[in-house]
C-alpha cells in the first residue's frame, strides 16, 4: 500500500480492515455540513466507488481519478455536473490524508472549465403560456401543479427552495405579497420573491382547496399524506406536465423553469441586479450570460449576411 511519509504504519488502513464504503460513511459523518449536502456527496461518492468495482483502496492513485474522470465526460454530462462529481472525490480524500489513512492522489486533478452556456433549455413566453393554460381541471392534483407550475416559470425558485416552503412563508412586506424562501447554502428563510396577482391567484386556490391546514403545512404538498414534496417528485410533476402539453425535449426539464424564469424577466425589461436578487444568484455573471444569450439571438448577424448578398445580387 502507497503510505505518506507522515503516515505511522499502524494508522495505516489495510484493504482488509475496512472497505473504501466504510471509509466513505466514516467521512461523511465527521463531514460538518448540511444533511442535503451530506446526501448529495454520499450519492457521488456511490457513483465512483460503484465505478471501481472491487479496486481496493491501495489500487487507488492519480490516473485512477482520472479515468473517472474520462468516464464521467464519456456520459456527456454537463461540466458543472463532472465537477461536482470529482469535488466529490477530492473532498473524501482529502479527508482520507488529513485521518493519515491515505494519500491524496486527487490534489491535482483538474475540474473541467465551467460552461456559461446552459444546457437546459429556457422555454419562450409562448410555451409557458401553452403550458400554464394544459393544466385544466378544478381537482386538488391540477390545482396544486397548476400553482407550482406558475411559481416556477415565473419566478424560478429551486426545487429545494420550494420543499422547504411553508404556508406562513408568505407574508405582506411594505403592502406587497412576498414569499419567503430559504436559499441554498442558507440556514435562513432570508430572501423573498414577490407574488403577483396572476401568480398569486392561483396559489391561494390551490390551499383554500386543501385540508387541515395551518401555518406550518407545507406549501406545496403530497396528495397521499400531506407532507411536502421533495425535490423528485417536483421534477416529475414538471416532467409529466410538460410532456402533457407536447412539450417534449431532453433539454426541458424542472430547472428548465429557472432558466425560463430569468430570461422571461430580462425579456420584460428587468435589470441584471434585479433578476439576480429575484433568483438568489450569487454570481451577476451566471445572469450576464442569459442576458449575451438574448442579445446573440436578437441580433442574429447570420441574417445580416444574407442581407448583404440579396444587396449584391439586386446590383
């Protein structure tokens, strides 16, 4: 087994004395960090040791990581999803040099350059409204995704902000109907969207519809026992919604709702700064791209080509 030079041999881990799973669980519970992200790393970290197969941990070096590396690019995932993959794995072994149980071989593994460029679609003002408009019928069911569905087109909360949402979230600030929401990386409900009329109306059918509710009931709930949905069966609502309204494509899905939110909002007039407050980005420069995106397609010099050459041919 590769030892680090500051590594006793009897703080060493053979093969034999714990699997690279049991390592895995170890670290995750010294990991201080949120239970969503503690799931999202332990659902990574199953994806590489599942790759590896029966490696044992001593078979581990650099080119290992990168060919899992190789791997998670050759399943055409999106550069930010191979990163969070392979920060993942830096992370768990990390932990394993500072525990003095193995070297870290994934320090110098690079993640792939960050694509500005979205790979789930946005849909056009045309398209929500064929959406919104599919969802017909008075039951709780259409009711409830009806509201969710017009929440998220145009105001583009995250899945996991929604699930957190409560019913008492939404609150009168300064005489406007606001919904409170707790962002990612926040331990607060200390960032809000305004509800307007035609987002609101529909919300507040859908829970005068619901029973025994109260302040703390979930605002957008199960119909089997009233719990909060979670962030799956958000994404297959949408799923199942769109494809009801004919609107199928690999690259339309929940978060396609965000991206359409935003650019719906640049669309409409709204400032860079004001849509990154609306959507809680941290970055103006994740928005910046929404708006250099529009402004590519508007200005379309591929036409101005063609203009040109009908210019030429007409003399």
């Amino acid at each position: 087994m590769k030892t680090l030079a500051h590594v006793s041999e009897q703080n060493a881990i053979s093969e034999n004395s714990a699997s690279i799973g049991d390592l895995i669980e170890s670290f995750l519970k010294d990991h201080d960090v949120k239970e969503v992200s503690r799931h999202g790393l332990r659902r990574r970290l199953r994806s590489f040791t599942k790759w590896l197969g029966n490696q044992p941990l001593s078979s581990i070096d650099r080119n290992t990581i990168l060919e899992y590396k190789r791997f998670l690019i050759g399943r055409q995932l999106s550069s930010n999803t191979v990163n969070a993959y392979l920060v993942g794995v830096r992370v768990f072994m990390t932990w394993l040099e500072t525990s003095r149980i193995y070297p870290n071989v994934a320090t110098s593994v690079k993640g792939l350059k960050n694509d500005r460029v979205h790979r789930k679609a946005p849909l056009s003002g045309e398209q929500v409204l064929t959406l919104i408009n599919s969802i017909k019928g008075e039951d709780l069911k259409s009711q409830r995704d009806r509201a969710l569905v017009v929440l998220m087109s145009k105001l583009g909360p995250r899945t996991i902000e929604i699930v957190r949402a409560k019913v008492s979230d939404i609150r009168i600030q300064m005489g406007v109907t606001v919904l409170y929401l707790q962002a990612k990386g926040s331990d607060s409900k200390d960032s809000y969207v305004v509800l307007s009329e035609s987002t609101l109306e529909p919300i507040l059918r859908y829970l005068n519809s619901r029973e025994n509710l109260n302040s703390d009931s979930p605002l957008f709930a199960s119909l089997h026992d009233g719990s909060s949905l979670n962030t799956r069966s958000i994404r297959r609502i949408v799923r199942e919604r769109l494809h009801a309204a004919s609107l199928k494509s690999p690259y339309w899905t929940a978060h396609s709702l965000r991206h359409t939110a935003i650019n719906l909002s640049l669309l409409g007039g709204a400032s860079i700064f004001d849509v990154q407050t609306m959507v809680g980005h941290r970055d103006s420069q994740s928005i910046a791209a929404y708006a250099r995106a529009i402004d590519r397609l508007s200005g379309n010099p591929e036409k101005a080509v063609d203009k040109y050459l009908e210019e030429v041919k007409s003399k």
